[in-house]
C-alpha cells in the first residue's frame, strides 16, 4: 500500500512538472524527486518482504492495509513539507522577502 501510494503521488507530480516544465518556477522537479526516492525504496522493501514471506506477502490483513495506508500518506506529507520548505526557503517569486521587508518599514 505504501509503495502504492508513492508511485501515485510520484506519478501526479511528475505530470504536474512536465506540463510546467519551461517555467518551472516552483521547483516541482524536486519534489518528484522525493517521491521517486520513495517508491524506489517501498519496491525494495517489498521485494524482500516477499523473500521474506512469499506469497503471505499478496494477503495482508485488514490492519496491516490500514497501517501501510496511513504511513504511505505520511511518507506523501512529509515529502510536501520538505518541498515547501525548499520553495519558502528559495523563495522564487520574492513574495516572502518582499512580505517580510514591508514589515521593517
């Protein structure tokens, strides 16, 4: 489920770059990044879950979906977050610098 997850999100963003991708104002790019990094290491945490178990691993039970779900969401929350401090941080339209200098005056 968590591998799931971020293939999804890492699928939606990187339509949401290509589609934006001669402005790329708002560094989606890496935000894909992050959710790639992420599915990349769900799928290698699911293939040695399936070394592990084997075919156990295709019936999980209810609470384990619901606790894969929620860390899938969680893995997706906090890849934003990490995104939105980068864009705050680097500031590319100037709105943050221009809020905060309209402040000292």
């Amino acid at each position: 489920m968590t591998l799931l997850i971020t293939v999804f999100a890492a699928v939606i963003c990187t339509v949401i770059w290509y589609k934006n991708v001669p402005k790329s104002e708002m560094n989606i790019g890496i935000l894909c990044w992050i959710y790639w990094g992420a599915s990349l290491m769900w799928l290698v945490d699911a293939i040695f879950e399936y070394a592990d178990i084997g075919a156990e691993y295709f019936n999980p039970t209810p609470s384990d979906m619901l606790n894969d779900f929620y860390l899938g969401l969680s893995a997706v929350a906090l890849g934003l977050v990490i995104w939105l401090i980068i864009v705050l941080v680097k500031d590319p339209r100037g709105v943050l610098k221009e809020v905060l200098l309209k402040k000292k005056n």
